[in-house]
C-alpha cells in the first residue's frame, strides 16, 4: 500500500515552499512526523494511492486526510465516502489548530505516537483508522 503526503513550508522567500513524501512501509510514518513537527511545517494533504476515485474524469478523491503536527501535538482529519467529516478525540488540555486549509478545534491534539499509529492504519487499511476515536465535526 502507499499514501502520499504533501505540505506547505511557510517561507518569507518562498512563497510556493513546500514539502512531499510518499509512503510504502510502516516505519516511513515516523519519518512523516519528523518532518511535520518542523517549525515552518503546514498541515499536510494525504492520499492513499489505492482507493477509487471519487470521479474518475477529473481524478477527484473519494477521501479527505489532513494532518499536522504543532506543539507537541499530533491533530488528523478524515472524510470519506462512507464517514462524515471528523477529527481525532483528543487530549481535552489540546489547543485548537488553524492555517489555511484546516481548523482542528481545541481537544482534538493527541500524542505523536497516537497520531503515527493513525496513519500506519490508513496506510495498512485505506480506511479510515479504527485504532483512534473519532468525533465528528459540524461546522
């Protein structure tokens, strides 16, 4: 299986900086963490390369993945055909996340590790991870 990874760098002499990373083996995950807690590091856009396409003619995914890494906190966002939009259940004490693309609310920041056995499901799985809890965002 493999899921790629992209984000942006914020740059004052780049302002098209950014950063990917495409995924094969488990142990590849914590190299993403790594780059993600970079101070300069945005949320970064996952897609898992062997899921169908939502729509075929325009190469649309069936699924959304976002993640970020931001004091010490690891946050993760999922949509998919089958599932609302959601973040992870988190530690209460979490700050909320916000950049361009995203807004985790305050609570939804776990542990590193928690967030790198997320991903290592997705990547296993091409399904939303069943070893987090989920709650589902309505905004």
């Amino acid at each position: 299986m493999t899921i790629t990874a992209v984000w942006p760098i914020a740059s004052k002499t780049d302002a098209n900086a950014g950063d990917g990373l495409t995924i094969t083996e488990p142990g590849e995950v914590d190299e993403l963490i790594r780059r993600l807690s970079e101070p300069n590091a945005g949320p970064a856009s996952i897609w898992h390369e062997h899921r169908e396409l939502a729509d075929e003619s325009t190469g649309m995914l069936d699924h959304d993945v976002i993640a970020a890494v931001d004091g010490g906190y690891g946050y993760l966002s999922h949509f998919d055909v089958d599932h609302d939009f959601a973040v992870l259940e988190g530690d209460p004490e979490s700050p909320g996340l916000t950049s361009e693309d995203i807004e985790f609310p305050a609570g939804s920041g776990v542990a590193v590790g928690v967030l790198a056995a997320a991903l290592k499901d997705f990547l296993e799985t091409a399904s939303r991870p069943k070893v987090v809890d989920w709650r589902t965002v309505d905004w």
